[in-house]
C-alpha cells in the first residue's frame, strides 16, 4: 500500500484542489469537499501515477545496471595463456 500523505501536505493539496475550483471553474469548495476529492483521486488514480513511476525507475535503472556491467567487464584482466 501507498503510504497516506502527512497532514502538511495534505492540508496543502487540498488548499491547491479549492484554488483550482475557484480559478479554473469559478466554483468554491469546503475542506470536506475538497479532502474528499484528494482522497477518491488518491485511491483511484493515484495508483496509475505510482505504477507508471516504477517502470519508468525500472528502465533507468536497466540501463545503469548494463552500463555498469559493461564497465565491470572493461575491468577484466586477460588470463595468460598455458600451453
């Protein structure tokens, strides 16, 4: 489970959800309101955001990890031949 927000930034979204509704949609909404709608956003679409962030670390990650393979077998030494 995704961790919950901490009150702060809670408290902070929501004022940025009521500033979006009055500018954008000339409507005003409560706290309630607005906490609901940061709620349901962060239960059903939220998940969508986090998911998405994992595949794209994943691919950043992939990378890295194969460049850095590639530099590890840069470090190899050539073993002597025995013959």
């Amino acid at each position: 489970m995704i961790n919950t927000f901490s009150r702060e930034m809670k408290d902070e979204l929501i004022q940025r959800i009521q500033v979006y509704f009055t500018t954008e949609m000339s409507q005003e909404l409560g706290n309630f309101e607005a906490e609901f709608l940061l709620d349901f956003f962060s239960k059903n679409i939220g998940p969508h955001y986090y998911n998405q962030a994992i595949r794209d670390i994943q691919k950043h990650l992939s990378g890295y990890v194969d460049t850095l393979n590639e530099r590890i077998d840069e470090l190899e030494k050539p073993l002597p031949h025995t013959d």
